[in-house]
C-alpha cells in the first residue's frame, strides 16, 4: 500500500492531539515533576546513602514516565486501551536497543581522535602525555580534512540514532492501541517514510527539545546550587519537556492509522471537537 504522509498535516495533528491529552495526564505530569525534583535533590546531596536514593527515584522516574505516557495515549485515542506492564516492557526494549547503540556509537568516537591524531602526525600520544597537549593537538586538527573525517563521524553517528528514533516512532502507540507488546514489530511500517517522519518530526520533537533545553541553561544558573534550587531545577526540566513528549506521542497517534498494514484494526481517534 503506498502511502503519502502530509508533513505539516501531521505535524498539526500532532499538535492538535497534545493539547487535548495536555489536561487528563496532568496528575502523572505532577508527580513525574516531584520524582524528578527529588532525584536532582538528591544528586546534590553529599550524604551516606544518597547513590542508593538516586537509584530508586531514577527508577519511580521511569515507571512515572510510563503512566505519564499511557495516559497521553488513551487521551488520544480515546479509549481504555493498552496495559502498564506492556508499555514498561517496550520502553525497557526500546531504551535497550539506544543504549547498545550509543554505547557503540560513543565508543568508536571516543577512539577515533587518537586515531586521526595519530595518522596526521602532529603530536606523539602516549600513557604521559599530558591532556592539555592533547586537547591542543585536537583543537588544532579539527581544522584539517581530518577534523572533518572527525566531524562526519559525529553526524552519521547523530543520524543513525534519529534514524533508530524515527523508524521506532510507532512502538508505543502500537503497543497502547492494540493492547499486545508490540518490540519493535513496527519497523517495517515504516519503511520509506522516513524522510517525511522525520520533517514532521522538526515540529513535534526536535523544536520543543531544543526550546525546553534553551529555556532550561538559560535558567539554571539563576536556581542556585541550594536544596530549592536543586528540587525546582528537576522539576522545571521535566515540565519544559512536556510539549516535546505530548507532540511526540501525538505524531505517533496520528501516523499509525496511514501506517498500519491492516487498517481495520487501526485506534479510532476520538474526535477533536
């Protein structure tokens, strides 16, 4: 079935459908903000036992995270559907497969510097050198065609995790609305569309991301490093970032109907009026 995704229909859609979940997921967005006040707390805390207390609201943090994000789908699709525990356990998945990537990722370009460094013979590394000389010696590579092999490396290694992101939008959804666990069984739905997923995406998750991370520096410094500041700092991060959850569950809503290969299982969405 061919398939054409109008960007800026969906990206509205998107929108449309995260005001109306904004209101109902409210009490799962204020205790998602309490947990997450209370971790940074807790991180800024020098006493005995705090790692073990951060270990734990890091975990009511996801769990919170989960309901927040069930609660938006059934928002939007306007029914009962889906259950908690395959939610957790495609999350689980999906932040399985982001980190084996990214650790993949990350340590190729952990490597890479010695290795350019060393192929342009402009410093000798070895166990003694000092980092400064080090740091030096990359600042003045980065200029060269080997900085930009080095730059390359950082944007395919920035494209393979959206890649990984776009093509996993409809995990979630598919989960909620079709009340099975559904890990990674919507890649294939989203084969080719990737281009147009991902312009939408600008709007729904890229933009909000980078306001909310804006708006979060801009404002950290003016919190203070006391136990306040720490709690408000958590808790502010955590609302900042909820336009960027609700357009980027509401894009996933939106684009699973088109994208289902068998739409006449498809989650009717409730209407907007």
């Amino acid at each position: 079935m061919d398939v054409k995704l109008p960007v800026l229909e969906i990206a509205a859609e998107a929108w449309r459908l995260a005001a109306r979940a904004c209101v109902p997921s409210l009490p799962w967005l204020g205790l998602l903000m309490v947990l997450a006040g209370l971790y940074r707390l807790v991180l800024g805390m020098e006493v005995n036992g705090a790692a073990i207390i951060a270990l734990n609201l890091m975990a009511g943090v996801f769990f919170a995270g989960v309901a927040f994000s069930l609660s938006i789908y059934r928002s939007m699709i306007g029914a009962r559907s889906g259950k908690y525990l395959q939610l957790v356990h495609v999350n689980l998945a999906v932040y399985m497969a982001f980190l084996f990537v990214g650790v993949f990722i990350g340590f190729f370009l952990l490597i890479l510097p010695g290795i350019l460094l060393e192929a342009s013979g402009r410093t000798d590394l070895g166990a003694e050198t000092p980092p400064a000389v080090v740091q030096a010696a990359f600042m003045d590579m980065l200029p060269t065609a080997y900085g930009a092999v080095f730059l390359i490396a950082c944007v395919l290694g920035l494209w393979a995790l959206c890649f990984l992101a776009v093509r996993l939008l409809l995990v979630g959804a598919a989960t909620v609305s079709r009340e099975e666990t559904m890990v990674f069984r919507t890649w294939p739905w989203t084969k080719g569309h990737g281009l147009r997923l991902s312009l939408a995406a600008l709007v729904t998750h890229v933009a909000p991301f980078g306001l909310a991370v804006a708006i979060n520096a801009a404002l950290n410094p003016l919190l203070g490093t006391s136990a306040a500041g720490h709690f408000i700092g958590g808790a502010l991060g955590i609302l900042l970032l909820a336009p960027f959850i609700l357009a980027g569950h509401g894009l996933a809503v939106t684009v699973l109907p088109r994208l289902m290969p068998d739409p006449d299982n498809a989650p009717e969405i409730a209407s907007l009026e």
